[in-house]
C-alpha cells in the first residue's frame, strides 16, 4: 500500500502535535524547577532559565520533609509489590489452570473491584485499621496497597500464566516430576519475567497512590511523597512554585525509571489479558 | 498403578489449590470485599467520627435527606461533565495517535516513549505541573496567549468558567497513555490482508477504517472506554491538587465531596450513603455498556 505524499504530511504534523501536547507540561515542570525564585516572579517567564540554579531542591528539601517521606514511599511501594505478588502468583495459577466456580468468582471480583468508588471502601477500612491500631503507620498502608494492586496483579498474571503451554507442565509430570516440582522447576522459570513486571508495576501503583496516603497517614513524618508534595501548596492555593517543581520532578524520576524498564512488558501483558475474553 | 494414584493425586490438587489461592482470597475477603459490605451497611446508620454514642440504625434517611441535598447533586452534575467530558476527547485523541502509531513513521519510537510518560507520573505530580502551565504569571499558557497577542490570559483555575474546561483539558492529558496502549493492541491484532484486499477494492481511508479497523478494535475501544469512564467518575487526586472543588465547587466532583464529608465532617454514614448512590449510577453504566455488547453479539 502507498501513501501519498500529502497524507505522510499530514501523519507528521499530528504526531507533531500530540509529541508537544504530551511533552510540554513535563518540560515546563523541569523548566520551572531549575529557576531562580527572580525569574518565577517575573512576568515573562522563558522557556529555558536564563540563570540555572539548584536553590528550589535545596529550598524544597529544607522546607518538607522529603527524605522521611521518599523513604516512607519507598517502604510502602516495595512491601505492597512483594506482598501482593507472592499472594496473587499462586492465585493466578489456579485462575488460569482450573476452571472452578472460584476462578470465576475471582474473575468477576477483578471486574467489580475496578468500579469500586474509594469512598465506599476507605471508610470502613479506615474504620477497621484505626481500631487494629494500623492508622497512621506504614504497614497499615501497605495492606490497603496489596489489596489495591491486586485485582490488576491477577489480570497481568493470568495473563502470563496462559502463555505457559500446560503440556510442558504435563510433559514433566510424565517424566515422573511432581506437582511442586513442576511448579518450582519448570512453570516458575518461565513466569519470572511477568512476576517481575507485575511487581514492578505494583510498585509504580503504590509509589503514585495518593487517596489512601492522605486519608490513613495523618503525622508529617509518616507520609508518603504525594502527600508531602501538597504541602508545598498553601492553604489559599498559594505555591511556592520553584521548590514546588523541583520536589515534583525528583517524586516522579523513581516511577519513570521503573515505567521504562517494563513499558514493553506491560503492554504485552494487558494484550495477554485482553487475548483471554 | 495410574488409576490408584490418579483418584487421591486429583484431590491432593484440590487440596492444594486451595492452600494456593488462600493467601490472596483471605486479604481480598478481609480488606475489600467485607469493607465494601461493611460501606453499604455503614449508609444506613447515623456513624460519626469521634463521637461517644453507639451508632444507630436509621434506615434509608441518609438516602432521603440525599434526595434533598441540592450541594450533591450539583456535585453529581459536575462529576457526570466531568467523566463524560474527559473520556469522550480522550478516546478520540488516543483513536488518532494509536492510529499514528501503526503506522510506519519516523519518530515512532520516541512518541510511543512519550505516549506513555502521563501513565508513570504520580497524579499528585500531574496536577503540580498543570498548575505551573496554568499559573496566570509564571505560567506558559499565559505567556504563550501574550506571546501571540490574544490578550493578557486569565486564571484558569479560579475562573468560574475555565476552571471546569482546565481540569478537563489535564484529565484527557492523564488518561490518554492507557486508552492509547490498550487500542494499539487492538490495532496490532487487526488483519494487514485484510486492509489490503479492501485497498485493492479502491476502498478509501475512511472506508477501511470503518469496515476493516473499527470491527476489529470495537471490543476493545467499548472495554477502555466504559473502565475510563469508571475511573474518571471515581477520580480524586488530581482535582484535589489542581483546585480542591473550588471555585465556588465548580470543579467538585462526588469523590471531592464524599471525601470532605467523611472526613473532613466525620459524617461516616452520610458520606457512605453517597458512596452507594455511585455505585448504582456505575452499575448502571456498566449495564448499558454490557447491553451493547450483547448486541452486538446477535449481530454477528
């Protein structure tokens, strides 16, 4: 098939505009965080700082509490991927393996749980965490993420578990293997690189997570980044805009990096999922 | 000797599906399904934040007093704006750039990057940002409109007209990485003969779409956009940092208020009762949704 010239032309001019549409609010966020406060103030701002400074991450961090909340995020995203990938691998295996009224009830809980409104939800938790003693702590967060990330985890998963032909499974049960040691042996290794995916993406979840953080967290020092990074913006939606910026360009290079090593993965795993209906 | 160990072999896996699936269903029954019982229940009580007496049963006041609560349904109006108005300009931007994105084009790799960048940031941070393009000093839109000589800009955010379109404008930017992903699957599954017998057929662009490429990305597009309308219509954080409801709670969507309501008020059960009233309306989007794919079934 030929395409003419015109059309090519054409073809490159919209992807022109969705490249700036997508790109601009991210260069501008890097653009502001790199200004000293003079030129923030000024009345026509430039697109490239005229006198680059490092003064906003100084001043952001000297302001809030960054590190305790980067560490707080970074306890709560790496316990949330861990967890809820060692509970929902096991379950995916049986969601994709057996055909039980159970893997359907999971299935339909997957689909249910993604038009849950939070509000219905965050009360009674708040309510249950609160009397177990688990508001305002880290670990009462984590168990909100894992039963958060999970409905995506299993989806991903089943999605994973499926690619493995069964007959290998069943090939290594005729050469006398037993079900863990296939499991261990001959199915895990082949689901390594989805686990890791999943976990990852888990991981991103929970590091971005914000309704949760800011209704469970209550004291400075136990908040998450996102919930420190709206600190930065006062009460009368005043900001102090350069150190605001600069706190928000360094929350999201974590993510960002995580995002670029499983972009490709998570793609093929929602195709996976999506093959399955 | 297989038939003896095929019948306790068999309940041994039974046995040991369950000790498989235990430690996600006990979390999942613990944490999210008997919290969600727990909400609806909640709704037809009188629960407080911090307040001494024993919570009491008071039927469905909570929902007539809704039905009577004129901020609510105001809120509601703007969350309905709201989730339709991001998720129809967000399926037709990211119809055309998964479209782009098929095709064979230089700088491929670098939009499909950019594609998903929204994807990976933290809302709290996309919100920050648009903030920062919407300031009505240090703010590039602005800049740009003076730039060009349309005048000297406005403030978005606390203009009572602008401040809905803004948001809207922010949630299309956030939401359009997933809708794009899930449709570029769809395309890359769309039969490349089949686009070139209808070429051959003289079938123009439009044609092909519509007879080639729509069929076989309609499951999908109907899929993405019935969970983006879900996920818009639940949305928080966003709208939380760039204008927390305001001005005047013209940007405040039902997340907003039941938030502000629950915890804010500590109006346990009345906040929990508006929790309900949006699951119906889910539900019954989602129903609408299922009807027409069943419809689309019997058509073939």
């Amino acid at each position: 098939m030929r395409t003419s010239r015109t059309v090519r032309l054409g073809q490159y001019v919209a992807l022109l505009a969705y490249l700036v549409f997508l790109a601009f609010p991210f260069l501008w966020l890097i653009s502001t965080a790199f200004k000293p406060a003079r030129e923030l103030g000024s009345l026509h701002p430039t697109w490239i700082p005229q006198n680059p400074t490092l003064a906003n991450f100084r001043q952001a961090f000297d302001e809030q509490p960054l590190l305790d909340a980067a560490l707080n995020s970074l306890v709560a995203a790496l316990g949330a991927a861990v967890v809820a990938v060692l509970i929902a691998t096991p379950m995916a295996y049986v969601m994709a393996r057996h055909r039980t009224t159970l893997s359907r009830m999971a299935t339909g809980w997957v689909v249910v749980s993604q038009a849950f409104p939070f509000v219905l939800v965050i009360i009674p938790l708040f309510l249950v965490l609160k009397n177990l003693r688990l508001i305002n702590s880290v670990p009462g967060l984590i168990m909100v993420y894992v039963v958060w990330a999970l409905p995506f985890a299993l989806w991903m998963l089943v999605g994973y578990v499926r690619a493995v032909p069964a007959e290998l499974e069943e090939a290594a049960a005729v050469d006398g293997a037993g079900k863990v040691r296939t499991l261990v042996s001959v199915t895990a290794p082949l689901l390594a690189p989805g686990i890791v995916a999943t976990a990852l993406f888990a991981f991103i979840t929970a590091w971005n997570e914000f309704f949760f953080a800011l209704v469970l967290l209550k004291t400075p020092e136990k908040q998450t980044l996102p919930v420190v990074l709206t600190h930065f913006i006062g009460a009368e939606g005043v900001a102090d805009l350069g150190p605001l910026a600069a706190a928000a360009f360094l929350a999201t290079l974590p993510s960002l990096v995580v995002f670029a090593i499983i972009q490709k993965r998570i793609t093929g795993g929602m195709l996976a999922g999506a093959v399955k209906s | 000797m297989t038939l003896a160990t095929a019948t306790p072999r068999r309940r041994l896996l039974d046995h040991g599906a369950w000790f498989l699936v235990l430690p996600a269903l006990l979390p999942i029954l613990v944490l999210s399904v008997g919290p969600l019982l727990y909400g609806i229940a909640l709704a037809f009580t009188d629960a407080q934040s911090g307040r001494t007496e024993p919570t009491q049963w008071i039927g469905t006041l909570n929902f007539r007093d809704l039905l009577h609560d004129t901020l609510f349904w105001e809120s509601f109006r703007i969350g309905l704006l709201w989730a339709v108005g991001v998720t129809v300009p967000q399926f037709l931007l990211a119809l055309g750039l998964a479209l782009l994105l098929n095709q064979k084009l230089r700088l491929r790799w670098l939009a499909r990057a950019l594609a998903i960048v929204p994807w990976a940031m933290p809302e709290v941070v996309v919100g920050i940002m648009w903030r920062l393009v919407y300031n009505p000093d240090a703010g590039i839109l602005n800049e740009t409109i003076r730039d060009i000589g349309l005048g000297d800009g406005r403030d978005w955010l606390s203009g009572l007209a602008t401040a809905l379109p803004a948001v809207i404008v922010v949630g299309v930017w956030a939401g359009m990485p997933q809708t794009t992903v899930a449709l570029l699957a769809g395309l890359q599954n769309t039969p490349r003969e089949l686009h070139e017998a209808a070429a051959m057929d003289g079938a123009g662009a439009w044609r092909r779409f519509r007879t080639v490429t729509w069929p076989a990305i309609r499951p999908i597009a109907l899929a993405i956009t019935a969970l983006n309308l879900i996920w818009n219509f639940n949305s928080f954080a966003l709208v939380y940092v760039l204008t927390s409801g305001g001005p005047g709670g013209r940007t405040r969507l039902p997340m907003l208020f039941a938030y502000e309501e629950a915890f804010r008020y500590g109006q346990f059960g009345y906040a929990a009762a508006m929790g309900c009233v949006m699951v119906a309306v889910i539900s019954i989007i989602l129903a609408f949704h299922l009807v027409g794919r069943l419809r689309r079934g019997d058509d073939g």
